[in-house]
C-alpha cells in the first residue's frame, strides 16, 4: 500500500547544514570562468555525457565530478541513494512560458477555496514569499517567518473544509506537469532498485496524487512532506508535525533514523534540489562515501553564481531530467 511507503510522521528541527553558511549564500566564481570550465571535459565519463555539455549546464569543477562519477559508477546500483525535491525539481517549474504551480498552489487556486480566502492567502504569499527566497534574511528571522507563513496558509485549508476527496479531484482536474522524463528517470530507479527519498516542505498528499495521477507510483519512493490528517469523514482536521518548511529538510525532521539505517550500504548518494536550502537534505545519511549534488536554476538566473558555488552540477531554466537520467545511466551501466 502506498500509505506503508511514505513517511508521514515528521519531527520538527531548524538546523542548516554548515555549507549552507548563516544567509545559505557562498561566495561565487564568474559566470564567464564558470562556463568555460563547463565546456572543458577532458575527463572520460563527462565526455562521453553529450548532454552536460550544453550550454544551460555548468560544472564550477569537472574534475572533481569526474572522480565522483567514477567512484559511483565502480560502486554501481547497489551503492546508489537518490534524494530529491519535489515541487519545482520533479515537477516542471514552467511550461510555454507559464510558471507551473507548486503543491500549496494547486490548492490554494481551486474551486475549493472560496474567493476570499483565495485574497488571504494571496496576501500572506506577497508578504512572506520574498522573505522565503531571499539569501539576505539571516536564518535565524527566517526559520520563524517561515512557520508563521505555511501554518497561516494551512489554517486558511482548515477554515475551507476541504475533504480527502477534494483533494484527490484537484489534481485529477488540474493540468499537473513532472518535468519531461521523470517517467524515465523514476523508471530507472525502480528498475535497477536503487531508493528514491523524495523530501518536500510541499504537500505529501499533493505529491502522492500526482505520481498516482501519472502512473509513477512504486516501492522504492519513499516521501518525507507535510501530510493532512482526516477524519473518519475525510474532512481534513489538520496537518502532520511539526511543519516543514525549506529551511529545516534534514535529519531534525525524520521521526527517527531507521530509514537511513535501512540504506547504510547505500553511501553514494546524488542529491537534487532547486533551493540552496535542498543542499541539507542529505544530513542524515550515514558513512557517506559520494555525494553528487545537482542544482536547478528555475528563474533569478542572476544567481547563477552562488548556485555554481553550491552544487557540483547547475542547470539552468532545464525542464528535463536529462542530464539526470544520463548520469544514472552511466552509473548502472545502461544509456537509461
């Protein structure tokens, strides 16, 4: 059952990881160093990767990633963790033009919302939103910004009587987009059984619809989100705790270690996020070995410089998972 495969009981925690740094802003290279160390691969599996080579891709340090590609890759699939986002990272983040909503939007937007709570919710975005992205705000304003902004819109949801079938008719209704081959990449995953630990300050309930909705439902993924609670009814009474939220998606958060546990001979891990913040989400595996982060640069391409700076690979305004899938190719030792 998909309700054993997902991991609803979250605790709270606020800890950044220390690369993260007090605004989760490093200092950076020049876009111009950065992408002529990109196009220089003089190293063997990134050669061979046609796809890392286009020009939305940066690598600040090939042959640093060169070596941990070929580390995992003689590690093979039985070493292999994934880690991801959701929202913005599977999921599209535009789609001809148009910004795709996130898991809170798909419920904020629908015919279930009444129109005046939709202007709350709207102003509670305009004010928290910028505070949310911002790499200025010092963590220690931010953490409590960020619980006041979500629990003001989960309580908006509560006020809304939203029903567990509402919310399965959300996403049956609305125009939901994974980013193009995400069927392939959560295929290859399944396939050659390596875990997918997907890790969101989304909706889980969101999240669990949608990959029902697109038929990319399997044992192996397994989500840590904010989850709803329902009555008996199936009137939603609240949501699990504490919340989560993107500045606390680590370790803190897990009800205990058992699911890292249960995958400590996995000790190469690829990381993939869209949020400086994602960079954390691999705090709790233990006796890590590699770790191969990927970053995607959605929008505020001026940015580009501190992602560079944080992840090993930066893809900018990519709505594939191409690069992705070829790098899990090499690794179980199949083009995908």
């Amino acid at each position: 059952m998909w309700t054993q495969l997902l991991c609803q009981h979250v605790f709270c925690g606020a800890k950044l990881s220390a690369r993260l740094g007090r605004s989760c802003v490093p200092p950076c290279l020049r876009l111009s160093s950065v992408r002529t160390a990109s196009t220089i691969h003089g190293t063997q599996i990134l050669h061979s990767l046609k796809v890392t080579q286009q020009d939305h891709v940066h690598i600040r340090d090939p042959r640093r990633v060169e070596q941990v590609l070929s580390n995992m890759a003689a590690g093979g699939r039985g070493k292999l963790h994934v880690i991801s986002d959701f929202d913005h990272t599977l999921s599209r983040s535009t789609y001809n033009g148009v910004r795709c909503p996130m898991t809170h939007d798909l419920v904020r937007d629908s015919r279930f919302i009444s129109e005046a709570n939709q202007q709350k919710t709207a102003e509670i975005w305009a004010y928290y939103y910028p505070k949310e992205i911002s790499t200025t705000v010092p963590l220690h304003e931010k953490i409590p910004q960020m619980v006041e902004f979500w629990t003001k819109i989960h309580d908006i949801f509560l006020e809304s009587n939203l029903s567990q079938q509402a919310v399965r008719t959300i996403v049956q209704e609305s125009d939901t987009r994974l980013r193009d081959n995400c069927d392939t990449f959560m295929s290859l995953l399944h396939k050659n059984d390596i875990p997918l630990f997907v890790f969101s300050a989304g909706l889980g309930d969101i999240i669990h619809e949608m990959f029902k909705k697109h038929g990319l439902v399997y044992p192996n993924c397994y989500v840590v989100s904010n989850f709803m609670t329902f009555d008996d009814a199936g009137k939603l009474t609240g949501f699990s705790e504490p919340l989560i939220h993107i500045c606390n998606k680590n370790r803190s958060v897990l009800p205990d270690d058992s699911y890292f546990s249960d995958q400590q001979e996995r000790t190469n891990v690829i990381l993939v996020g869209d949020s400086l913040n994602d960079l954390q989400m691999a705090d709790g595996v233990p006796h890590m070995d590699q770790l191969l982060t990927i970053g995607y640069l959605n929008r505020h391409v001026e940015r580009l410089r501190d992602y560079t700076e944080a992840f090993d690979i930066v893809l900018v305004q990519d709505e594939s998972l191409d690069v992705v899938n070829a790098i899990l190719g090499k690794i179980v030792g199949t083009e995908g």
